[in-house]
C-alpha cells in the first residue's frame, strides 16, 4: 500500500496514500520545524506522482527545487533515524508569481472569480456586494466579458449610467456604492492586484502534472511580496479552491489523490471572514475530497481554523507550542483533546516540550481509524532547506514544462472596449450639424412650418439602450458583439457554483 513516511517514534508513522484526501493540519509555533513537515509531505506525495500546489511566504520551500547539502546536523539526525536508504535529491518544482517576476504569472479574469470573491477582495460592505451582484448580473445575462479591471469599471460606469432602468429590475443601485467599489478597485490596482485579472488564465492543467519519470510536479507559488497584501494573498487561494470545487469531476475515493493543496498562514483566510464565506469554505473543504484533492492547513495555533473546518482535518502534525499567554494555554489544551490519546503520555504536558524537528502525529490508517498520537521524530526532507539563487531560479524557469504560455498577456475585446466602442457611435450620434446663418441681404425666409420637437437626451438614452423600428439598440448590440468574440468561453447565461465562481470553463 502506498504511504509517506514521516517519522520514527516507538514506532514508524505513515501517512497511507488513500486517505491524502481526507485533509491535514500542520501546526506549530514559529521555529519549531512546520516548513520542514510541509517539505517531507510535499516530497512524499511528488514521489507517489501527485502534483502539489504550495504558497512559499519565506523564500525558503523554493529549496524543493534542489537536492539537499549533508552537513553535520542533517548527518546527525539520518544516523539517529537508521536511514539507510536515504539520498539527496531535487524535486521536479514549477515557480509561479502573480506579479511574475519569480516565476509564472498567475491571472483570472473577473468573470471567473465571480462577485463573492471579489466582494472580500476590495472589502466591501453588504449595501455594496449587492451593487457588486447586480453588475455582474446585468454582465451575464447580456454575456458581457469581464476580463479585467477596466472591464469592470466600464461596467459599473454603465449601471450607474442607466440606475434607473436598471434599479426598476434588479433593485436599487445607488450612485455613493459605485464610487465606493470603484475607490476600492483604485486601491487594489495600486497594491499590484492588477496583475492578477487579465488573459491567458490559468488552465488547471497546468497544475496537475508528472514529469517524464512519474513524479508529480511541485507547484511553488512565490508569496514573500504577495503575504504583505493578505487580502489579496487569502483571495486568491479562496479563488484556487473554487476552482477546483467547481470545475474538477467527482472520482469517489482513489488509491491516491489527484491533488494536494497546503495552504500556508491559513489563520489569514478566516480572520474577518464574514459568516457566509466560513460557511461556503466549510462546504468547499467538505467536498472537495470526493474530487481527489487533499487541503493541508499550515498555521501557528490549532485554533486559528474554525471548529467546524477543524473537524474535517483527519491527518495531524503538532510541532511545539509555547504556553506565554492565555490564548496560548487555551491553544495548548485545544491541540491536546483533538488527538486520539496515547496512554504512554499526556498530550497536553509533552506539547510543550517537543524540541525542534519534533512532532505529535496522528494520521488516519486502514478503515480510516485515527493513529493514536505518537511522539515523532520527523524525517529530513531529501531537498535543500532554505532559499535558492537567482540563478538557480532562473534556471528552473527555462526548464518549466510550462514554457512562456502564460508570460505574455493578451487583452482581447471584452466590456471595456465594447462599452468605450458604443459610446463613441453614440456620441457620433448626438452631435448637431451646423446651419449656414442667412446674409443681410437674404429675402426673408417664409414662416416656419411647425415642427415636432427634437428629441431630448432621456429619448436619446432610451433609443440608444433600446433601439428604434430601424435600428437595433445598444443591449441586443452588446449582447452580440461579446457573444461573437467569446466564442465557446460564453454561451447564455453564466453559471456560477458556491464561491461565485464560474462552473464551466472554456
């Protein structure tokens, strides 16, 4: 049966391939080795040839990428182990960066990561999600493409364009909420989130695949300048999870997963989280597993994921905590009573004395009945631990199965160009044409006939959006316009699944 082995206490503790996807937690107070554990799973599930997805908030997972240098302390700790088998060696790694300096970008479009999402992403309040939800929704259904962050403002400079016609369908959409959304999208493209929205998104594909030996590949998501903006940091990994939730097929329980995602600083992911979203992500945890994916939470504190999440977390590794603080005895006494109990100590007094590199463990074994805690030694990784050059990482990026894909974006036309394109046709429109004056010395002109009275600018409007007897207008346009240049990307109405996002991709 295909395991992991992580460690040596009275006895050696696997991890059994068949229950990657019911789940993990690594915890532990700062120091106490939770990046080396997250290196050995990482490794342990790339040689069962499952492709991984990790954010490196430190610079120092990118060591994955190389084989490990034996000194002194690594030899001590293989020798106190007994591992004779043990060598050095790489792991096949691929570097992403959403701002892609160390490695490849990473973007969706703001279709794809729906009105939810972003609703936490630009903090906005529940007055203006709802205007957030009517944008979208009027977006939709006149298959309107929202590719990137002008896409959407045009968009919102749209509804609050025509409020009136739109508040009568949808609800109202007040004038203050669009400017706060467009101030909140002003702050984001100034913190760097711009880069994140555009084309060519990324394929799930990319992330789920072996090397020529069988290896899965190792998915290292550059974070050192991505984990000072949180918000946006937490989002696109709530974003990941939706699309694999969304898009993946269900598989029932296999002998291994198709995917292991370790989502690193997790405590950032609930902190002012509103009750909706814990409860989407709750259900997204829940049943992601029958889809093959495992999801690996890596924080200080036990406590730093919901009770409710926390359930679901069948496999465990507790590094050290230390007992300075109030919240840090209660963490202490929370950590200790979720672990099977082993009558040979008590979790609650050795959870304190673990010294580096030392680990409680339980994981789930055959019938999915939980190991009782065990005291473990944990293995070393057979990767460097530490951080990696500039050349070496410039090394691996001309390596990368990916190629230059995604390193050039593409801005097709979508809602911007199509809105900025109607405006302009109407403006065109609305311009008078001058009349020559008479000269003094004219005969005078006979009198007027009476004529009806030119249109004004709310009969222009309505003619404009809705159209005439001779002329189409500017919604039946749009709608066919975006309909032509999405091709199969969109067709009727979008849908979307628990977290907002798309259900069907291109």
């Amino acid at each position: 049966m295909s395991s992991i082995h992580l460690g040596k206490g009275n006895q050696d503790v696997y991890l059994l391939a068949k229950y990657g996807n019911r789940h993990g937690l690594i915890a532990g107070a700062t120091g106490t080795g939770k990046s080396v554990s997250l290196m050995v799973l990482a490794e342990g599930f790339s040689r069962l040839g499952v492709p991984v997805f990790l954010s490196d908030v430190k610079g120092d997972l990118a060591g994955l990428s190389q084989s490990a240098v034996i000194g002194e302390k690594l030899q001590a700790r293989i020798d106190r182990l007994g591992l004779t088998d043990w060598k050095a060696e790489a792991n096949p790694v691929v570097f992403w960066d959403i701002y892609g300096r160390n490695g490849h970008p990473v973007r969706t479009t703001i279709t794809e990561m729906g009105p939810n999402l972003l609703t936490r992403l630009l903090e906005l309040n529940d007055t203006q999600e709802g205007v957030l939800q009517v944008t979208f929704k009027v977006a939709d259904e006149n298959g309107m493409l929202l590719l990137d962050l002008d896409d959407l403002r045009s968009m919102l400079n749209f509804v609050s364009e025509n409020a009136k016609v739109i508040s009568a369908q949808y609800g109202l959409v007040a004038p203050q909420s669009i400017a706060a959304i467009q101030r909140s999208l002003l702050r984001l493209e100034t913190e760097g989130g711009a880069q994140f929205f555009g084309e060519p998104a990324l394929e799930l594909k990319d992330f789920m695949r072996q090397d020529t030996s069988g290896r899965g590949i190792i998915n290292v998501l550059c974070a050192e300048q991505l984990i000072l903006k949180p918000r946006v940091y937490s989002s696109f990994l709530l974003w990941m999870l939706s699309e694999l939730f969304e898009n993946l097929p269900e598989v029932g329980d296999l002998d291994q997963p198709k995917l292991v995602f370790f989502f690193d600083e997790a405590h950032l992911l609930f902190a002012d989280a509103p009750p909706a979203l814990k409860q989407r992500v709750e259900q997204v945890v829940r049943l992601i597993r029958s889809k093959g994916v495992g999801i690996y939470f890596i924080s200080q504190l036990p406590d730093d994921v919901p009770d409710v999440i926390l359930g679901q977390l069948g496999n465990r590794i507790q590094h050290a905590l230390r007992a300075f603080t109030p919240r840090d005895q209660k963490a202490v006494k929370t950590a200790a009573e979720t672990f099977p109990p082993n009558p040979a100590f008590k979790v609650v007094e050795v959870i304190t004395q673990l010294a580096v590199g030392e680990a409680l463990v339980s994981t789930l074994q055959e019938g999915g009945v939980p190991l009782p805690v065990e005291r473990t030694y944990m293995l070393p990784p057979h990767c460097r631990i530490g951080t990696i050059t500039d050349d070496e990482r410039k090394t691996m990026r001309a390596r990368s199965p990916i190629g230059t894909r995604y390193d050039a974006a593409v801005n097709r036309q979508s809602a911007h160009e199509v809105l900025k394109q109607r405006a302009q046709q109407a403006a065109a429109v609305a311009v008078p044409v001058k009349q020559n004056a008479p000269s003094d010395n004219a005969m005078p002109a006979p009198a007027p006939q009476a004529q009806p009275a030119p249109p004004g600018w709310g009969d222009r409007i309505k003619s404009f959006l809705f159209g005439t007897a001779r002329r189409q207008g500017a919604l039946e346009a749009f709608a066919k316009s975006a309909a032509r240049s999405a091709g199969t990307r969109v067709s009727g109405r979008i849908l979307r699944g628990v977290l907002g996002g798309v259900t069907r991709r291109r």
